[in-house]
C-alpha cells in the first residue's frame, strides 16, 4: 500500500519514462513521413512543416533540460529547422534522449516548485517541463493531419 | 526555500491550474469555429470533424474525475459526438470544469501511485490523468490545422 503522507502525483522517474514515451512516439512519426515532405508538406500553409516543428520540439526540449540541471534558459537559436536533414535530426533527437536517459533523475527536486526565467516568461520548473512536453504532443497532433491528408497511417497515439 | 525533502514535481492544487488550463484554451478552440463547420469539416477525411473529437474529450475527461474520485471507470457510451449542438457541448464542458474546480482537490494523493484498470488498460492514476490531458491535447492540436485550413486563427496556444 502507498502512505498517503508521502504520495505524490508523479516521480522523477515516472515523469522521466512519461517524457521518453513522447519522444519515442515523436520519434515514429518523424520516420514515418516521406523525407522530401517532412521538410516540405504543409496541410494548411503557411504552417510549418513537421520537420520544421520536430526541430524547434528538439531545441525547446533541450533548452528545457539544461535549464532544470543548471537553472539556465538561453534563448534558442531557432534557424527554421536547423537542417532539411532527417538523419541529422534523428541523431540529434537520439543523443538528447540519451542525455535526458542520463542526466534527468539528477535535476533536484526543488527546481519544480521555484520559479524560473525562460525566453517565454517567468514560470514555475514543473510549468516549464511540461509546457515543453505539451508543445511536443500539439505539434505532434498536426503532424498527424499532415500525415492523414498525405495518406499516411500514423503510428499509435497511446503506443509510447 | 524550497525544502528538497518534500519538494514534489506537481502539486494537486498546480495540477488542477494546469488542467483548468488546457480546457479554457480548448473552449476557446470549440468556440471560434463556425457551428457548421464544427460538427462537419476535417481538414483530412476520414478523420473527425472537431466537435467529435471535443465530445470525446468531454467524456474522457468525466470518465477521468470520476476515477479519480471513486475507483470506477466505466466505459462511456461515446454516441458518436453526442449531439451536433454548439450550445449543449459548452454546457456540458462548463459543467465539468465547475465538478473539476470543487472536486479535484478531494482526490487522495495515494491514488496516483496506484494502479487501476481503465477501459483501455491498466494505469497508475498518474497515467490515467496526464493520458486524458495529452489526449485533449493532441485532438486540439489537430483542431488548430482545421482552424488554419478553413483560414480561422487559432486562440494562442500558450494562453490558459
């Protein structure tokens, strides 16, 4: 039986393999596009491609990271993607999750509840996580659109 | 400070802020489509018109409080969306965000640790809870690419 005196909502570790279940998923659904149109295809212009948001998912996840280990939050160099090349972003998404795998369970306790200054406003370190996870699943969301008017069958929404 | 002992990543009470959050925003969504429109466009057929998928939302979202609160999921009855009334859905959400804003706080925290069986599988209520705010997340998402198709501008998505 859990005592109620000492449950909490989540863990570290539970929100560390909640995060990583998102990026896998992610993940899945940046292979599953054509290459051409992940850098290309837009349902709705002049909305960004996927590729383009899985690159600003990977820079804010990364901002985030290092923001609850070292309590700092430099704005991104955003670049439009970066590079039109998946390769170089599945390789990029693969090294952070290994860092978040790694490093994750060391952010302290205490930075979830104190408040921080981000690029996009003063915010507690618990907002901020998940604010970067809910950017993830609202860009991944679209690019599920994308993906049906393409005529592409997207991975599992509840397989992570 | 912060007490690193009994610092937690979320509390109930920011929880409830967060999921509040997200249904004020999705309010928003339902209501800055046209009522036709609502019930009938997909930017990608097959796929849902919106109106569906925020009856689905609706009723994940009271399957969910009232797990939390009793141990009972049952399955709903989905009906396909429920009615094709505007009106009646915002009702229907306005009434749960008022049982959402008296009740959660009655939730037992050793609930979330805890596993329950849902109509989807086994959980903790952690997973049960954050599974229902991604899945609202990740319809709206998809809301916001209708939105754009049919040449409406979404509510900003960091606005709660």
């Amino acid at each position: 039986m859990t005592n109620t005196a000492t449950a909490t909502i989540v863990s570290l570790e539970e929100f560390l393999i909640y995060w990583q279940g998102h990026r896998a998923l992610t993940r899945r659904v940046i292979e599953v596009f054509a290459e051409d149109q992940l850098f290309t295809f837009s349902a709705a212009p002049p909305m960004r491609p996927f590729g383009v948001m899985a690159w600003e998912i990977h820079q804010v996840s990364e901002l985030t990271l290092n923001g609850l280990l070292t309590g700092k939050w430099p704005e991104p160099d955003w670049r439009e993607g970066v590079s039109k090349d998946r390769a170089e972003l599945l390789k990029a998404w693969d090294a952070l999750s290994g860092r978040l795998e790694r490093e994750f369970l060391k952010v302290d306790l205490a930075f979830f509840p104190q408040t921080h200054t981000l690029p996009w406003g003063e915010m507690t370190g618990w907002a901020a996580a998940i604010y970067t996870i809910d950017n993830e699943i609202h860009h991944r969301g679209q690019g599920y659109v994308y993906l049906r008017a393409l005529g592409i069958e997207p991975p599992a929404f509840y397989e992570r």
